[in-house]
C-alpha cells in the first residue's frame, strides 16, 4: 500500500510539470475553399486546377531533430467539390528517391519509402483520426489514429475507399489525393477540422511535418495537428450505403481427417454494409464474413509458461476498434477482438455481425457490437456483444466504460455465459507529455465466484530526453476474460495436468533518458539508456517474480540500430511445467534465479541487402540457453523483397529434464507487378509446433475497394513432412 501512494504522489507531482502546451490549431491554419475547375489526378501541377487555391510551405523538421525548416520543402494544396476532399504535394529533393515496394498497406515499407501523409481529425477533438499516405512510387496506405495515453498510434489495417496519383519529376515527385467524403467520419457543421502533413525523405533519413512539435510525440499525433478552415461546412455526405459483397469458391481438404477422402467443394456467399447514419456515426454490417484473404499468421517461439496472442486482422472488426479495445494495460486486455470466431488457431463460422461506432456529440465517441458465431461439433453458437463509451472531459481527458456479455445459444456443457465490465479514467495533460489511466474492472459468470476484480493505473511521462512509465494492476483469481487477454492468470500444473487461476500484483516502473548528439557530422540520431522491472506479486504478498532489464540503445544515422540488453530473472515456481515438451520432466515447483545477455543489430535498411540479428546467452531455471536469430532480405526495389529469417534456440535443462533444439526458419518473397497486382509467398518450418506451412497470395485490386484474390495454403508435419491440410480458394469482392 506505501508503494501504491508513493506512485500516486510522484504522479501529481509531475503534473505541474506538463501543463504547458501550444496550441497549433492556433498558429497553423489552411484555408479551403470550393474549386471552380474539377480536379483530376493526373499528377501535372496544372494551374488551371490549382492556381485559385493557396500554398502551405515551410515544413519544419520534426525527426531526428525537431527545429528548424526542412532542407528539402514540400509545397501543398488543397480543395474539395460535393463529393471529395483534394490533396496536392510538390515534395522537393534532389530526385534520387528510395521506394522499397509497391505493395499496399505495409506498414514498414511505407515508412521506409520517400513518402507524402495526410493525418486528419475530422470531428476535431484529439481522439481519434484517419491517414492516407503516399509513396513516391505510388504505393497507398491508409489507416485509423488512435489514442494510447498522449500518443498517438496508426493501424494500417484499416481499408477504404479513396485514391492518388503519383508522378516523379527530375528535382521533385507530385501526389495528388482524392478522399471521398462518405469514406471520412466528421461533424456535418463543423468548420474546422484538425490536420497535419508528414513528409518522408528516407535517402536522409529525416521526416518533416507542417507544425512544429516535440520530436518525442508521433509525426501524426493529433495533438499537434493544424487546422483546416473550410469556407463552408462541408455537408453530409451523399451515397452514403456501401455495399461490399463476396464470392468464394474453394478446394478443401483435412488429410488427418480419415473420414475426408478427397477435397471438399464449397461455394459462398456473404459481404458486408456500411451505412452512415449521421456524417460521423457509422454502422457496419456483415452477413457470413470470410477472412481467407487475411494475412498468414507469422510462426513464433514460444518458451515461456504463458500463452501467446497474435494481431487483428480481419477487416470488419478493425474501424474504430480502439473503442472497444484501449482498456487495460499492457498485461491485460479485456477485449481482444480475435476471441470471437477463432479458438487456438481453429476458424469458427460468423452467420452475422453488427457495428455501431463513432460521435453521437462532439466529445461522446460510442460502440455497439454484436456478433454470432455458428454451432459446429465442438462448439455451441454463441453470440458476443459489447457496449463501449468514451467521453472526453477537460481538455484532453477522458472517461470510459465498457460491458461485454458473451452467450451461448445452443446446448452446451460449458460455461452458459461470461461477463465482464469496467470503467476508467484516462488524465491526459494540455501537452501531452504526462498521462495516466486509472481502471477497475469486473467479471461475472455463473459460480458466483469472488475475487473477480481488476484494478489499478498505467501512466507515462515523456519529454525529449527523459521518459519515464508505471503500471500497477492488482488482478483477482477469479478475473476471468474469456474476450480478452489476461495470460498470466492461468497457470498449468504439467503432472495434475490442470490448469489453476492464480491473481497476482504487478508493478511495472520503467524509466529512459536518450543523448541527441548535435555535430553536423554525428553518427548517431541518438544513443540512451533504459531500464525497466516487472514485479510479480502473489496474493499473500510473497514473491511469484521479478523481471530486472537494463539496456543501452544506438540509431545510427544512416537507420542501422543496435541495442544490448541485459536481464535478470527470478521466478519462484508454484506448479511443475513444462517448457520444452511434453516427453520430458517437468520442470519441479522452486525458485529459480537465471540472467541473460542479448545483443541485436539491423543494418541500413536503405540498402539493397538488408540483415537484422539477435544474438543472446545465459542461464535457464536450472539450466541454459543460447538464442540466434538472422534475418537477410534482398530489395529489387520497388518491385521484388525476398528474405529468409533463422531462428534457433538451444536449451539444455539439468540432466533428466530435457534438452531442445528448437529451429523456425520463415522465406517472405513479395512481387509487385504494379501498385495494383501483388504476389504474397511465405513458407514457414516450425520444430516447436511441428508443423511445416506453405503459403500464397495473388491480389489484384482491379477497382477501389474491389478485388480478386487467390490463396493456396498447405501445412505438413515437420517430421516425414507429411501433409495436414491443404486449401485453394477463389475470392472476389466489389465495392458498390
């Protein structure tokens, strides 16, 4: 309990310290007015298009140092007609540019490119936003802002409708930007919108942006956006019912299945609709979603005792899923959208699902999901639904709660229902550069059990050089998150082969402070040192375990990386496990002290041929382990990327509790025939999980919003590499 006030007095001590901010919708402001001439993207800067409208210039350095205007300027424009908002960027330079791909929504190439953004607040009230970003070759993504504490995060996974044209010039390259109206989430009449411009010059590894800001805050942070004056409120946007329907024809077939003896024809049907209730209040419907376009899940290895979960993919659970999704700490997360649908890798059919999301006020963001799962012959049909709100208080706080009820609705002998709810308070300062949530939570399922609570705060402090974070969560032993993701809290038993709730106590003080040297000739970006401990406290107030980690950073300016980290690990562990397989002995109940050293580099990822390695040894409970991992891909930019990543773990455990040598080799081989046409290869061997996969993917997007797409997927054992399973589908979407 002293630790607990200690934290919380050290918290509003801070808060005197990050009150200051500025107010960039102030200072910076575009001016838009209606064209008179229609706009056609053709990348030619014609002045009959262009001339009538103003120029916003001197864009300010904002990475790796944040003062001064940028060596290289960037010019933009920009207009709108009834239907579309337009964006025109003349991005200056010396015209050798790097393009690493013409694959869209990838999220690392984008970044790693010559690239133009456009980050937008449309309802301009610093929660939530959409970006479209651009390539000098062309290449598109776009994606949703979201708030975590004062930073602000992108998810590329967000798809929708919209378009750009790109044209490379001798001493500059032109994208222009058409964003329709329907595809945008703002206020009907509202005259003032926040946003921003972040300019990429990957050849000197610096970007830029339109405001100027702290260099620690993200190059889209709606913080510290600009505005955008509109002569007239934009209205609401007309044709606003989507239809996007889907045809599947697929091949299928469970070669572990004796009963299947040839593969499995199925054809079918579905698709989804979106229709815009208000201008900023959108709902989303779907009717037997398919998710075979999504991407492979990438193999890992997991040692440790605890379950591992893997991102968000599928398209229909992805607008606006911060709502639902930002509760909890890092540790714990009640919601977690892959719950529903999937279970251990296994597809569950979706019959139907509904989303209600977006601004009934201007600071009253709400969701509303439902969602119904099919019966199969190992599951009962459940239905999921969530209620979510955020309403902001003071000026960049917020309030927020949730209630989420899964249900079954068909026989079953398990669990009949689950439910969980929470409320939290999230303190953000006027400059962003302190936050902290404070949360409690509850479950509640048919035992009527107790000790079902979790509560506690996570926070950080965050200024140029200094950085500093917290978290405190107290989790009971009967907080049970079926929707969510609460690793810790179960722990298996390997000889009663049972598996035993365990609530526990974390704290989670972490704390950083970078060097930016300030020699025109530096060879660093920045260098620093961080720490941070993870505590793990049983309920009697007994040691389960502490994490100490302490690590030296370099980014080099030509964006090699590399990074020494040491650890120390104390464990005291309360049930026999097993961490390398089940034919050897578990590991007996004690207390296991172990430290480890891990050097890992990444070379100048501007470069043809790019390596990343992991190197690391030390001691393991009771015994060792040594890790290597390598990863070389070659660019044919922007055409081609080919890689291959090694990853090998060797660990020799006390005599009589096994020895492991665990391998997972990936290849990645992407083709873009155009910003258009993709080819998507990965193969992946898996010794851990046994299992051997082959993975394919040609997408063509023939129309906005519309594609063609054509999977084959395979996976074998890794032993005779006998084959598991194989499927060829057929897929085919229209944007309506």
């Amino acid at each position: 309990m002293k630790l607990l006030w200690s934290l919380t007095l050290l918290l509003w001590v801070m808060v005197g310290f990050s009150q200051n901010g500025t107010d960039t919708r102030t200072r910076y402001q575009y001016q838009i007015k209606r064209t008179s001439t229609p706009i056609i993207l053709d990348g030619l800067v014609e002045e009959s298009e262009w001339a009538e409208h103003g120029t916003t210039t001197n864009f300010i350095n904002h990475w790796p140092i944040d003062e001064g205007e940028a060596q290289f300027q960037t010019e933009v424009r920009l207009t709108y007609d009834d239907q579309n908002l337009y964006v025109m960027a003349k991005c200056y330079d010396e015209g050798k540019r790097i393009v690493q791909s013409l694959v869209r929504d990838n999220d690392e190439d984008f970044w790693g490119s010559d690239n133009f953004t456009v980050a937008l607040d449309p309802v301009n009230t610093k929660q939530s936003g959409f970006m479209f970003g651009v390539t000098a070759g062309g290449a598109e993504m776009e994606g949703t802002l979201t708030l975590e504490g004062a930073q602000t995060y992108s998810s590329e996974n967000w798809d929708n409708k919209w378009a750009s044209k790109t044209v490379q010039y001798e001493n500059y390259w032109v994208v222009e930007i058409s964003i329709p109206f329907k595809t945008l989430r703002y206020n009907a009449n509202q005259r003032q919108w926040g946003i921003n411009f972040i300019r990429g010059d990957k050849r000197n590894n610096v970007y830029s942006t339109w405001t100027q800001f702290p260099v620690n805050f993200n190059g889209v942070g709606m913080n510290y956006m600009g505005s955008l004056v509109w002569d007239q409120s934009p209205e609401k946007a007309k044709g606003t019912f989507i239809f996007n329907p889907y045809v599947t024809s697929s091949s299928l077939r469970d070669y572990e299945n004796s009963e299947q003896n040839e593969a499995q024809l199925n054809s079918d049907l579905g698709g989804e609709v979106k229709v815009a209730l208000t201008s900023n209040l959108n709902l989303d419907l779907t009717l037997f979603p398919d998710f075979s376009n999504a991407d492979v899940d990438q193999q890992v290895t997991n040692i440790t005792r605890f379950d591992i979960f893997l991102p968000e993919q599928r398209n229909f659970f992805l607008e606006n899923n911060d709502i639902f999704a930002n509760f909890g700490t890092y540790d714990i997360r009640p919601f977690f959208s892959r719950r529903i649908g999937l279970n251990d890798g296994e597809v569950i059919p979706i019959d139907f699902g509904g989303r209600l999301t977006g601004n009934i006020t201007p600071h009253l963001r709400i969701g509303v999901m439902d969602v119904q799962t099919r019966r199969t012959e190992e599951f009962a049909a459940q239905n999921y639904g969530m209620v979510a709100f955020q309403q902001k208080v003071l000026k960049r706080s917020i309030i927020k709660g949730m209630f989420i009820n899964r249900q079954a609705t068909s026989t079953t002998t398990e669990m009949e229902y689950s439910k969980n709810l929470g409320l939290e308070f999230s303190y953000v300062s006027e400059s962003g550069a302190l936050n902290t949530t404070f949360m409690y939570h509850n479950s509640i399922t048919p035992e009527n059990l107790g000790e079902t609570h979790f509560y506690g705060f996570e926070g950080s402090f965050n200024s140029r050089r200094f950085k500093s974070g917290w978290t405190y969560n107290v989790v009971g032993d009967n907080y049970i998150t079926e929707l969510g993701v609460n690793p810790r809290l179960e722990n298996y038993n390997a000889e009663t082969e049972e598996t035993i709730r365990v609530g526990y106590t974390l704290v989670n003080p972490w704390v950083r402070y970078l060097f930016f040297p300030e020699r025109e000739n530096r060879r660093f970006n920045y260098h620093g040192i961080r720490t941070w401990h993870n505590m793990y406290l049983n309920n009697d107030g007994t040691l389960n375990e502490r994490q100490n980690n302490f690590a030296y950073d370099f980014e080099y300016r030509n964006t090699a990386r590399m990074n020494l980290i040491a650890r120390n690990q104390e464990v005291n562990l309360l049930f026999p496990t097993e961490l390398i397989g089940d034919e050897f002995t578990p590991i007996p109940v004690g207390n296991y002290k172990f430290s480890r050293f891990d050097v890992q580099y990444r070379s100048d990822e501007r470069k043809t041929f790019v390596w990343n390695t992991l190197t690391g040894y030390g001691s393991f409970y009771n015994g060792t382990r040594l890790g290597a991992m390598i990863q070389g891909s070659f660019r044919f930019r922007p055409w081609g990327t080919f890689g291959v990543t090694y990853d090998y773990n060797d660990i020799r455990l006390a005599d009589g509790y096994g020895n492991a040598n665990l391998h997972l080799v990936r290849f990645n081989g992407n083709i873009s025939f155009s910003n258009k046409l993709f080819l998507t290869n990965v193969l992946q061997y898996n010794s851990r999980n046994d299992n051997f996969s082959a993975f394919s993917r040609l997408q063509w997007r023939y129309s906005p919003m519309s594609d063609i797409f054509l999977i084959f997927n395979e996976n074998h054992d890794t032993t005779g590499l006998g084959i598991k399973n194989r499927s060829i589908v057929l897929k085919v979407t229209y944007w309506l």
